[in-house]
C-alpha cells in the first residue's frame, strides 16, 4: 500500500509580506496517513538529487496565503451558494513561469476584471473573482508521450514538473522546479494580493495536483489551530484524481480552505454524494464547489441525477461550469481545439438543468487568455484554418477575452 510520509517539524514561517509575524507553523498536526493505491499523475522523481532539499525548502517557506484571507474567500462564497452571488474562476490553461511578471499579472487580472464586470452587469448581482493563477504550473495528461519532430518524448506536463523544450533531458520531471514554482506563485500572489486590497477580489486558485509540492505547503493556524492549504485560496481537484479513498481528496478534506472538485459525465451520483460527505462533512455553505466538466452531448443526461442526489443529501454546494474540458476536439487540421458554440451549448445546459431543479446557477470556471489568441473556434476566430495565427497555449487551447464575453452573454 502507498503511504505518504509526514513533514518533519519546522520553524515559524513569515507572512507574505516579509513583515516577519509569525502566522503559521509549518508543523502539520498529526493527520491520518493516506494508504491507498498510488496517486495517478504524479511524477516519479523521489530517486532525484534535489528531491529531499525541494520538500524542505518548501516545508519551510512562508505562507502564500494567510487564513483571514480563506475565511473572508469562503464568507463570500457562501452567498453565492446561497443564490445571492455568481462566482467567475478563470485564467491561463497552465501558467508560464516566464509570465510570472507585474505586467502579465496585471492583464490577467484586468480580463478577469473586464468578463466579471460584464457578468455583473448581465446577472444584477455581485460576482466573485478568482483567477486560475498563483500555481498553475502543473497539468495531467492523457498519454505519457507525444511526437515531436518524428521523435516520442515524455509529455510536457507543466512548468512544475518539466521544460517545453523538445529534448529527452528537459522534459524528465525535476523536482527543484516546485521551487521555482513557488517563487513565482509568491510573486503572483503579493500582486493579486495588492489588487484584492485596492478593489473588490480576486483570489487565486489552481488544481492540487502535485502532492509533494500540495502537502509540503499545508501550515496550521496557531491563532486558531485550523489546517489550512496555503498554497492557494480555492484549490480544486481534477476529475482524473477524484477518487473518494485517494490521497488528492484526503489531503483537500483536512483543510480549512474553501474546495473544489470537478465532475465528469461518467460520475456516478452515489459517488458525488461521498465526495461531498467526505469533502463537506458538516455542510457548510461556501465550503464546496462542484465544477461540471461534461461536454455539451454528456451533460443533460448525466447531470440531473447528480443535482438530485446533491440536493436531497443536504449538501449546500456551489454548482459551476466548466463548458470548457468536456468539448475538446481536433480540428480539421489536427489542432486541438474548442468550438464556442459547444461550450455555450453546455454553459447553456447546465443552467437550464439547475434552475430546472429549483437549484442556484454558480458561474462558470474558464479557461481565458489575456491576449487575443487564436486557440478556440468561433467569434472573432472564424474557422479551423485561422488557429495558426496566434496559437500560444502550453497545453489546452484557452478563449480569447472576446470569445469569453460572448459565452457570457450566451450563459446570462
């Protein structure tokens, strides 16, 4: 059986803001060891050089976030569970970590800002803004190898875990690139930090994927002795790493912040239910967001059961759309890409099925570029042939902000 060995214990850690308080210790209480099969997508990297020096830089590293920050996060989500608020969660596919910047932080938040104001504007309540940014760095794949240039190489699986360059060296998983990518993320969350204090959000967020960069930055809260992720405000789990006796949702269930996990069209009802059991326990509002990633011809048989079953189980979820990972295709030319039409048609579905039900529509989770990219078809990219342009994603193919606008309107 796998089992994940605990930190060690650490010193006090410093706030984000390099004033030096002590917020959190980074001695984790003792928790129940995980022992189930072996977490899928994880890199194997435990045998590397700079595995054990990584895991204890990052065990001591300060905070990213503190836990008055989590709490007012999941203040506001609880009146979006409560209809009286729409959550937007968008941004980057996998961040860069050459984007990492003031200026590529500051368009990012201001796309953000432009679709949640148009949201606003079309709904006529308040929206919650959290940005797929601060620690995207890390994606799974469906295969372990791709073709480049007539050669099988292992997968590009983000900035976190290997390089984009097309040679067998770099794309090998490194773990002192979790170092890396903490560096970046704790410039991008002082800027989003600065941004959230000077006007209405945003908070940031990204999937837990990579369990030895996730639970080497779990601190426990002296002040109040809550467990709190604090890597990310709203950190999620993927549909490929949902398993209710994994280590992803062990690890999300035993801390403070606000969770959520997203759910596919070959999720069985009776399973959801036991996510949220085990993910919200004492059904808090503003604690779980579901992220339904079904793809436009899936979802209208697969999620009214789930709603359903949601529901009568007593669960105050937050229902949120992903109309984006369930409709990926290969254009005509090979290009992976998304046709806007069948992400509204789905953005569409899931809020006629909900209200159908007598149940909150919670907003949409997208994924958006800053710049006008030409990675989906529709709107302003007119067909398969006009992908070529401005191609630019380290993986999937993201909308382009006009695009992102027009599925607004489509889902309001």
């Amino acid at each position: 059986m796998w089992r994940r060995p605990r930190l060690g214990k650490a010193g006090p850690v410093t706030a984000p803001d390099g004033e030096g308080t002590d917020v959190f210790d980074t001695k984790v209480r003792d928790r129940e060891v995980h022992t189930g099969p072996r977490p899928a997508h994880q890199p194997q990297w435990s045998d590397h050089p700079q595995y054990e020096l990584a895991r204890r830089k990052l065990a001591t590293a300060p905070a990213l976030v503190t836990a008055a920050e989590v709490a007012d996060l999941r203040t506001v989500l609880a009146d979006v569970a409560a209809g009286r608020a729409v959550l937007l969660q968008a941004g980057d596919c996998v961040e860069s970590l050459s984007e990492c910047t003031a200026k590529h932080v500051a368009g990012k938040l201001a796309v953000l800002d432009r679709l949640a104001e148009r949201m606003a504007a079309r709904t006529g309540v308040p929206v919650v803004r959290v940005g797929r940014i601060g620690g995207q760095f890390a994606k799974p794949r469906s295969r372990a190898t791709e073709w480049y240039c007539g050669r099988e190489l292992p997968t590009f699986r983000g900035h976190m875990i290997n390089s984009t360059l097309a040679t067998p060296a770099a794309r090998q998983p490194d773990p002192h690139r979790m170092v890396l990518a903490y560096d970046a993320a704790a410039v991008v969350t002082h800027l989003v930090g600065q941004r959230r204090l000077a006007a209405t959000g945003p908070w940031t967020s990204h999937e837990a994927l990579v369990l030895d960069y996730e639970e080497s930055l779990v601190r426990v809260d002296p002040a109040s002795g809550t467990t709190l992720l604090a890597s990310t405000h709203l950190p999620w789990i993927g549909e490929r790493t949902r398993q209710p006796d994994g280590a992803h949702v062990a690890l999300l269930a035993s801390v403070a912040n606000p969770v959520a996990c997203k759910i596919g069209p070959n999720a069985a009802p009776d399973d959801v239910v036991r996510l949220c059991r085990l993910l919200d326990p004492d059904r808090v509002p503003g604690r779980l967001v579901l992220v339904m990633r079904m793809g436009r011809r899936g979802i209208t048989d697969a999620m009214p059961g789930i709603v359903v079953a949601v529901r009568r189980a007593g669960h105050p979820v937050i229902w949120l759309s992903d109309p984006m990972h369930g409709n990926t295709v290969r254009a005509g030319n090979g290009m992976k890409t998304r046709y806007l039409r069948d992400v509204a048609a789905e953005a569409s579905a899931f809020r006629e099925i909900l209200e159908g039900h007598g149940q909150h529509a919670g907003g949409l989770h997208l994924e958006v570029a800053a710049a006008d990219v030409t990675e989906c078809v529709g709107g302003t990219v007119a067909d398969d042939a006009a992908l070529r342009s401005r191609y630019t994603t380290l993986c999937d193919p993201r909308l382009n902000p006009d695009q992102a606008a027009t599925l607004i309107d489509a889902w309001t």
